[in-house]
C-alpha cells in the first residue's frame, strides 16, 4: 500500500477564511481507516479550530510541508506561496474564466502543478458531490431575517459569526417575530434546503405556490420556488426541466408577472443558480413600479450584475448590508427610507466555520477521500483535476485561451 504524506495548508488568501477541510474528530477517523496516509497540518492563528486541538487528537501541526504528496486547503492559494510539482486540492475560482484568478491558474500551469478543483468533483452524471451551498443558505437566509428585523424595527438579532454554532444561531430566533408577510426562496439544491433550514427554525410556515399567491395569512409565511413555479416555454410547451437547463433561452420568467411574486413578496431569499442565456427574475425598470413589494433581497447566490439586478455589488460579514434606490439605481444607505436592502455577502459558510468545516469534511471523507487515497475507480479526481502536471486536463481544454501567456 503506497505511503502517502498530506498537508492540511493554512488559509493565507485575505481576508483569511476561517474553515477547514477536516474537523480533528474526522482526522481521527482517517487514521483509522487509511493506515497509510500521514496527516499533517500547518499552523494557524485563525483557523476555526486550533492547533491545539489537532495536537490532542494526535495529528502533528508543522509549519514544513514540503514533503508533503497532497495539500489541501480551500480558498485560493495566494499564487507566490504555490509550491513546485505539488497535487493540490482547492476552490481555485478559474472555471468561468474569472480574470482575478487567470494568474493563479497560469503559475499552477508553470509550477507543473496538478490541481483538482472542489467545484469540479462531480458524479458521472455531472452531479456535484460535495460543496458548502448548505450553510450559505442557512446563513443567507438569517441575515435576511437579520435586515428584515432592522429594516422595520421589529427586531435585532445578533450576527451569525458572532454565534459559536448553527445551534447557537438557531436560539437567537427565539425571540424574533414577524407580521404576516411572505417570503420567497428560489431553488431545490443544497442552497435553498439549507435556507429551509432557517425558515423552520424560525418556524414559518411552508406553503404551496398557489397558497402564497392567492391566499392571505394571519401569520408569516414562506414558498419554496422551483423553475417550473416561475418560467414558461415561450411556444406555450410544457415545462420540461431538461429543456430548462440546457436551452433556458426557450423560457420566460413569469416571476415579475403583475399580480404574480413580485407583486405579493415581502422579503426575496435568492438561492438558484442563474445561467445567463435565461431571463432575470425582474428588471430594474420592473423595480421601479408601484407594485414591486419587496423590501429585502438576500440574494445568496451573489450573483453580480446576474439575475438580481439590485445585486450590483457584493457586501461582507463586517458590512452585511447595503441599500439599492431602485429610482436612481444607485448604492444607498441599508436602510434608507426608499431604499430595498440588500444581502449580497459572498462568503456567507464563513460565518458558520466550524459547522460549515464539519459538514464539507464529512462529504470529503465519505464521498471523495476513497478515490484521492485510494484508486479514482469511476475518475472523480480525474474529472476534477483541471491542471494535471502542468497541463491542462482534456475536459478542460476550453480554458487555453484564458491561460495563454
């Protein structure tokens, strides 16, 4: 059985993230179950678990990880500290050409590096196996409650980031209320599911799509919105979710439909991917009328310039929130009288590092770690390795113009 050496690296891109892709408990178990494998991990001054807490469950902390086969991390590594010839594991951010990462993936390329992606472990079917879309949901969706409650004075809870836990966050809800409003949650993945999550916990009642825009409450209420709830074939086909995803061209969004969920939503929690070939949810012109209701837009997916046009910027944990006038289409005040506000944080797990570690850790060990330390049987690291050896895999041949040098 081949020996493997593998560093855990400490997060240095900045600002610095705070999770991890293993909790010690879960280091414990990979001894246990991969005889063969040493971990070791760098230190950190800001890691949501410290060092000390690795070095009980036996897991050596070294600053020298040269010898290490593997390094895994999980935001960029700042492109200087890449080191030569190294298999490394992380969100690296390249896949859609993004011009802010075409340096870092240029040095992987003539630092003869291989990389796979976090982002690129996907199933045969192109599933993605593994991701932390759960609590940025879960997050997404509490600092949507967290403006909601500021924005008219009915409540004011405390930041996410400033709880130990999930569990923690879950109990500041207690003692927040709302009126009878409605609130929309876009998706079916991992995203909305983790937003579910915040809105049980809040105990808000889940009602159909039909319900929300024909029925009136006596209390708050939210609907779960999938593709087919709010886009039709424009040659009046029926929807087909195959269709939908690879010709999203074919459909109208019939979101911002007068009398339809623009007309009727309160508060807009966005957790849906956006292919830019489909409409937008709603138009800024469309913002600008009288019956637009909503108030607060998180938008989760942070999608700038994307299907939420009042997303024109991202905000941050230490700035949550910022205000959109829809009449001069300009960044106002969060909570400026004829502003909606706006949640656009764009790195919302980090506000639940240990949960968030915890639960990617356990995909990771379950879902991906057989294949990295063992034999890649069904080519999950294959399929996930853009860069192999200084050069770019076949799948991801696309990006050799991005690259050129």
């Amino acid at each position: 059985m081949t020996k493997l050496k593998v560093g855990i690296i400490r997060e240095e891109k900045v600002p610095h993230d705070k999770r991890v892709a293993f909790t010690p408990e879960q280091c414990s178990d990979i001894r246990k179950d991969y005889p063969n494998v040493q971990l070791v991990f760098q230190p950190s001054d800001w890691r949501a678990f410290k060092n000390e807490e690795y070095e009980k469950a036996g897991i050596p902390v070294q600053e020298d990880i040269n010898d290490c086969d593997i390094l895994i991390g999980i935001k960029e590594v700042p492109k200087q500290l890449l080191m030569e010839g190294k298999k490394y594991m992380f969100f690296s951010h390249t896949i859609k050409k993004q011009p802010h990462n075409r340096e870092l993936l240029q040095t992987i390329i003539r630092k003869n590096i291989t990389l796979v992606d976090y982002e690129c472990l996907v199933d045969p079917q192109g599933n993605r196996v593994i991701g932390f879309g759960r609590y940025a949901g879960i997050v997404g969706a509490y600092n949507g409650l967290m403006a909601y409650g500021k924005k008219y004075n009915l409540f004011d809870l405390k930041p996410a980031n400033q709880a130990h836990d999930k569990k923690e966050i879950f109990s500041f809800l207690d003692n927040a209320h709302l009126p009878n409003v409605k609130i929309v949650v876009t998706g079916g993945g991992r995203v909305a599911n983790g937003a579910c999550e915040t809105m049980g916990a809040m105990n808000i009642r889940k009602v159909t799509p039909y319900e929300f825009l024909n029925y009136s409450f006596r209390e708050a209420v939210y609907v779960q919105l999938h593709s087919e709830d709010y886009y039709v074939a424009k040659d009046n086909s029926p929807f087909s979710a195959y269709d939908f995803h690879h010709h999203p061209q074919n459909y109208r969004c019939t979101f911002s439909d007068t009398g339809s969920f623009a007309s009727i939503c309160d508060m807009l929690i966005h957790c849906t991917y956006w292919d830019p070939r489909a409409d937008v949810l709603f138009t800024k012109k469309r913002m600008r009328d009288p019956d637009f209701r909503m108030g607060v837009i998180a938008d989760v997916t942070c999608d700038l310039n994307g299907s939420i046009p009042s997303t024109v910027q991202a905000s941050t944990i230490e700035d949550k929130f910022y205000g959109y006038d829809p009449m001069t289409e300009k960044v106002v005040g969060a909570f400026d009288k004829n502003a909606i506000t706006v949640m656009a944080v764009d790195n919302l797990p980090c506000e639940l590092p240990r949960d968030a570690s915890d639960g990617f850790g356990k995909h990771l060990f379950e879902r991906v770690l057989p294949s990295l330390f063992g034999e890649d049987k069904d080519g999950l690291i294959d399929r996930a390795s853009i860069v192999k050896n200084g050069k770019l895999s076949e799948r991801f041949e696309y990006l050799r113009d991005y690259v050129a040098f």
